[in-house]
C-alpha cells in the first residue's frame, strides 16, 4: 500500500537562473506574438504564445539537465526466511536422524500461525520449496554457497524481517558472506547441523600450480596434505601424467597435521595435459575419496613476442617491463616515447606487426603520433592483435576514445581527477584463467591503493570483472580489472595507474606475485591466437558427484561474425557408454546444455556443427568426473563461523539438539509483520527522448497554424 509520495526536482544551476531565463523567454514570446501580419485573433495569439513559452521552456530543460525524484513510501507484510543447507556434507551415517531433527523444527516454525515463513534449500543455488518433507531434502548437493543465501535476502529488501540458517557452516563455493551480513539490518538466526569432531583422515588439501605454461620448461607443483591423527605416520606421494606415473615421494606426516611438498614438472611438448596426485591411503581413514586430485594444465609451444607501446618513460613501464623480461620464453621489443615524435632506442613500428601481443601503457598520450594510434588500431581490427591497456594517468582520456570500439569498456566523461582505490579479488574468476598462485586473497587485500581515473566507466557485454575497486573497503561501481574474450580478439585492462606500488610491496613476502601475475597475463592474451572458427569447453574440467557439466560452443564464419542460426550435435563418451545431446542457441554464436555424469573417470566429448543442413566445423576436448567431492575434503561442522554470523547481525546461534527459545524470538519479531519502506525513483528529463519528441510536435503544431493564418 503505497503511504506517500515526494518530489523533489534538482539541477545542474541555480534555479533562480532557470526561473530569470524562463520569465525573459516568456517576456519575449509575448513581444513576439503582441503584433501579428495579419492580425489574428485573441485567442490564437493567446494559444501560439502558450505554445511558443513552452517550447522554451523544456528547451532550458534540456540545457539546465533538472532531475525529478520520487520518493515512494509503501507498507510491506515481512516475512522469516528458513535456509536449509542441502549440501553433500552433511550426509553421513546418521542422515536420517538428521533429515527428521530438520523436518521437525520445519514443521515447527511452518505451523505456527503467529510465524510467517518461507522455506528454501540451498547448495550452489537457493532453491524455493514447499516444505521439508520434500524428496528434494537429501543431502545430494555438490557444493555450499553461502553467498547467495545472502544476496537473496538483500534482493528481497523490507519483505524479510529476520532469517534462519540451518548448516553445517563449511564454504567452498562463492565468497565469504561475513561482511555482507553487517548491512543487512536484520538477524540471521544459526543452527548447527552436523559433527565437529575430528576424524582420522589424510587428503590432499590444495594444489598450486600455473594453469598456462610452455613446453620443456620446469614448472612447479606445491600440494598441501592434510593429515588428521596420522600424525609421524609414513606415506607416499606420486604425480602421474595422462595415467603415467612421473615420481613418487615417501613423506612423514607430521604432527601439526599439514605437511607440503612439491613436484617438478617439465612438459615435452604442447597441448592439454592431464596430471594426477594421489597420496597412499592409511588403515582406519574415515574416507579415501579425498586421497587424489586432477588438475589440467594448458601447455604452449613457442616463444612469444611481446611489444610494448608507452605514451612516456613512467615506474609503471619500467616495473612491467622487468617482469616481462624475468620470463625467458618471452622476447620483449619497446616503444617509448620520450618526446614528441621521438622514441627511445629509435624501435621501428613494424616490432607492432610481427608482436604476438600488445602491452599499451600510459598510451595513448596527449603528444602520441595519430599515426601511431592508427597503427595499433589497425592491428587488433584486422590482426586480430591481443593486447593489454593500463588506464594511468599518463593516458589521455580524449584520445582514448579513438580506440573505444576495440576496447572492452567505454567512458561516459572526461573528468581529469584521480582516485586512490584498492583491489577487490573475483578468486572464482581469475581462477579460472590465471595460475592459482596468484588468486590469494591475503595477497590481494594486503596490496596498496592504486590510482584510477575518476571517470564513469560502463563494461561491455561479454566483458568479465576480474578486480572490484573498492575505497576505504567500501565497494565503488568502477571495476579495477576487466578482461574480454570475442572472437578472435582477447582484452586485459587494469582501470587505474602505479601498479609499480604491488610490485615493492609484495617483494619481501611474495616475491614472485608480481612477474608471475604479468606472465600470466602475457599466456591468457596470446591464447586468442589458438581460438577457433569453431569452439566447444566446458566450464570446468574436474567435476564431482551430481555436479552438472556445462557446455558451451561458439561458432563463427570467416570473418568471425558470430552465426546463430547452426545445429550443434555433441556426443559424450567414456568406455564403451555413449550420450549424445544438442546444444541450444544463447544468442551471438553462443550455444550451451548441460549434462550429468553418472559414473566417475575421463569423459571424451565431440561436437559438430551443422548450417542448413550442410557439416561445418567439428571440436572435441575432454574433461573429468572424480570420486572426490570437494564436500567430503573436510566434513567437521564449523560453529566458529555460524556464531559469528549470527552475531554479527544480532541474531543467535542454536544446535540442532537445543533451539529452545528461537520460536519464541521469531514469533516476537512477526507480531508487528508490517513495515515501512520507501523507493527512491529518479527520471532524467534532458536524456528522455520523449521531451525531443513533444519539442518537434509542438514546433510542427505552431508551424501549422502559422502556416493556415498566413502569418509571417
């Protein structure tokens, strides 16, 4: 029930100043129409001065830019949110007594009237439901993301009074909703469900290594193994590679219960490899399912050509540069300008053409050479050229829009002003695409300011954010690093300038984050080299159980101009078993379905495409469905992390064995359901093309009747 609305009109100038230009316009048009040739009637001059004083005025409307806010006060009935966690950790020998200890505080909370409630399931996603007693309750969910519990309680706004998370507290999926849950202005009750002792076990607690490497160059494997009671125990470690054993390590478990070792890994030749770690299992573990991990890795050929382009010597330049050159398969030319029409060491321009990729760094300059400009446009148009774009304060922001339409963002100013932001880490995300090395949270938050142009900046579709920006920990709407994968054409911008700061910074505790970070950029970039009129991927490579596999195509013709209109086949095998599925359009060249493995091993997959009929490109890959759920690595309970959320929110924490008085607290927050809430709306009068529209009907209805009196 709406209570009230207010308005209020704001703009870019004094308003005495619009109501001073308002009087004289309209002043005038009365000067205008005072004396007519031929003299016309009262009320027609009445009617064309009308007529003329509005056009006037919404013309100033569009030049003063006014803004009209509405605030919009309504009633709303709240509810209690109940979030039930239905993840695969929770199954355990004692499920069923689990499954009844949920059902019955559902039914509780569901069926007391003074309680209005909603009861949802969550793992990956949060599912609605009717009620718990429900054959979707099982337990079967692949992972656990608390975050998008939280974002549906924000997205549900003044209709939630307070919520109930009934879990086991463990995260690995999605971000750590703790500081979320501080501005959600409601309390989050918490209840327990599972076990937190520990039990003997041994697992492969994570794996560290580069996603993205090159033949017949060592890379390094850091595995941490978790032990828990098998502490001084003896075991053994070993790395195979496509099923081929390569080494084998015999450790001592030690008695703090994490033990980390390393393997030396150097590729023979190019391609996808498929490595394997398992670690012998003990008698008495309480599960050998988290004894193994699979990881794929990405391996290149050749050497790469890397041509960097700045607009003037800078720290950043010379910070990039050193990083670049700490990589030996990697043969770096520069052009720096140092003045105008002047260039450091006197680099030819043809370094651009033979470059495998771009590096564009306080470019372009305000003094930089159109010719130049030109150039680089021309080779990421028409050579496809990936490149990165470091958006510093040496870069002319004017200038940069000649390269808009390759760019992976637009600005919608020129402002010259320059913040201090720090980064925020996408770790999903970077990932999936960068060495997981560098996607250390620790590393990223501890980072120094960096500045970023004080501009609007809008991403373009297809672009991923990679790094927020956030200033003084409060998220901003500027991304701070944003790539771009279309076609053949591949973009990696970071939005703001002295990034030189990270690399003094992590220097003493991580010295290797910074050239491993500019590296990894350098591989992400020349892959759009390997990119294919014809594509197939999932969006993972290791799966486990009930997880879904998603597959998504992109298909293109010769000039790489996206083709919606293809039949795509695909066929999944493993052994002897085939599945065969059809991918369905998503729109420019895009294709995707899912798919359910049903057994654990290696999965083939091939795809064709099919255009009127006619056999176009095909593409195959592979990927893999381990026995090892990411929910059964550790499976303890995690009351830590589920008092503090419901502190942090003023709500409480409960077991699943004693919640007494949580009925009592929910019914006390119900007894006033109903709760005020006010939207703020605000309409742009100079954007609204609908002003232009009724400016030319009035100019046509005053030409009109001008014309018929024969005025002049």
């Amino acid at each position: 029930m709406i209570l009230a609305e207010i308005f209020s009109i704001s703009t870019s100038v004094n308003p005495w100043l619009i109501l001073f230009f308002v009087l004289l316009l309209s002043a005038f048009t009365f000067y205008v129409y005072k004396y007519t040739i031929p003299n016309v009637s009262a009320l027609l001059k009445t009617f064309l001065i009308i007529l003329r004083a509005l056009i006037f005025i919404l013309i100033l409307i569009m030049i003063f830019e006014p803004v009209i806010s509405v605030m919009i006060h309504s009633n709303v009935e709240s509810k209690t949110l109940v979030f039930i966690d239905n993840s695969n950790s929770l199954a355990a020998k004692d499920s069923l007594k689990r499954l009844e200890q949920v059902n019955s505080l559902i039914k509780k909370i569901s069926g007391e009237s003074e309680i209005r409630s909603q009861l949802f399931f969550f793992g990956k996603k949060v599912d609605s439901v009717q009620d718990a007693g429900s054959s979707k309750l099982n337990f079967r969910e692949a992972q656990t993301n608390f975050s998008s519990v939280i974002d549906l309680i924000k997205k549900k706004g003044a209709s939630v009074n307070s919520a109930v998370i009934l879990s086991d507290g463990i995260i690995n999926d999605g971000n750590d909703p703790s500081y979320q849950v501080e501005k959600l202005q409601l309390p989050i009750f918490t209840i327990g469900i599972g076990d937190s002792t520990e039990k003997k076990d041994i697992l492969i607690y994570n794996v560290q290594y580069n996603s993205t490497i090159y033949a017949e160059k060592p890379t390094t494997i850091e595995i941490a193994i978790k032990n828990i009671g098998f502490g001084s125990s003896n075991t053994r470690v070993a790395l195979y590679e496509e099923n081929k054993l390569l080494e084998t390590k015999d450790i001592l478990l030690s008695e703090t219960g994490l033990n980390k070792i390393s393997f030396n890994y150097k590729p023979e030749n190019g391609g996808e490899k498929k490595l394997s770690i398992t670690v012998s299992p003990l008698s008495s573990e309480v599960t050998t399912s988290n004894n193994n991990r699979v990881i794929f890795l990405n391996v290149l050929d050749t050497k790469l050509k890397v041509c960097l382009i700045a607009g003037t010597p800078s720290a950043d330049v010379s910070a990039i540069s050193k990083a670049l050159t700490t990589d030996k398969n990697i043969q770096l030319k520069k052009i720096i300008q140092i003045s105008a029409n002047k260039f450091l060491n006197d680099v030819k321009t043809s370094a651009i053409d033979s470059a495998d990729v771009l590096f564009l760094i306080d470019f372009p300059a305000s003094g930089s050479p159109q010719n130049l400009i030109d150039k680089i446009l021309s080779a990421v148009n028409n050579l496809n050229k990936p490149f990165f774009i470091l958006l510093s304060n040496g870069v002319n922001i004017g200038r940069l829009k000649l390269l808009e339409n390759v760019l992976p963002f637009t600005i919608e100013n020129n402002n010259t002003e320059f913040i201090q932001v720090l980064p925020e880490l996408n770790s999903d995300l970077y990932s999936s695409s960068f060495s997981t090395a560098n996607n250390k949270k620790e590393i990223w938050n501890n980072l120094p300011p960096v500045s970023q142009a004080a501009v609007k900046i809008q991403i373009k579709p297809g672009s991923n954010i990679l790094v927020s920006s956030k200033v003084r920990n409060i998220p901003i709407a500027n991304p701070l690093v944003v790539t771009r994968n279309l076609g053949k054409q591949r973009a990696f911008v970071i939005l703001a300038g002295d990034i030189w700061k990270w690399q003094l910074q992590t220097a003493e505790k991580h010295p290797e984050f910074f050239d491993n970070f500019i590296n990894d950029i350098v591989k992400w970039l020349n892959l759009s080299s390997l990119q294919k009129q014809f594509s197939v991927s999932t969006d993972k490579k290791i799966y486990s159980p009930n997880e879904e596999v998603n597959f998504i195509a992109q298909l293109y013709d010769n000039t790489f101009s996206p083709i919606d209109t293809a039949q795509i086949e695909l066929q999944i095998s493993i052994g002897e078993k085939k599945f065969d599925l059809t991918l369905a359009p998503a729109g420019n060249g895009i294709y995707n379905s899912t798919f359910t493995p049903n057994e654990p091993g290696d999965y083939l997959f091939s795809a064709s495409s099919f255009l009127n009929g006619t056999k176009m490109k095909t593409d195959m890959g592979r990927f893999s469905f381990s026995e090892t759920q990411i929910e059964k690595i550790d499976t303890r309970m995690r009351p830590a992390f589920l008092k503090s959320l419901a502190k942090s929110t003023g709500g409480e924490y409960y077991s699943i064995d004693n919640y007494s008085n949580l009925l009592d607290k929910l019914r006390g927050i119900n007894r006033n359901p109903v709760k005020e809430t006010g939207t703020k709306k605000e309409y742009n009068l100079w954007s609204d093309e609908r002003v232009l529209i009724i400016i030319i009907i009035l100019f046509a209805v005053e030409w009109f009747l001008r014309k018929r009196s024969g005025m002049i």
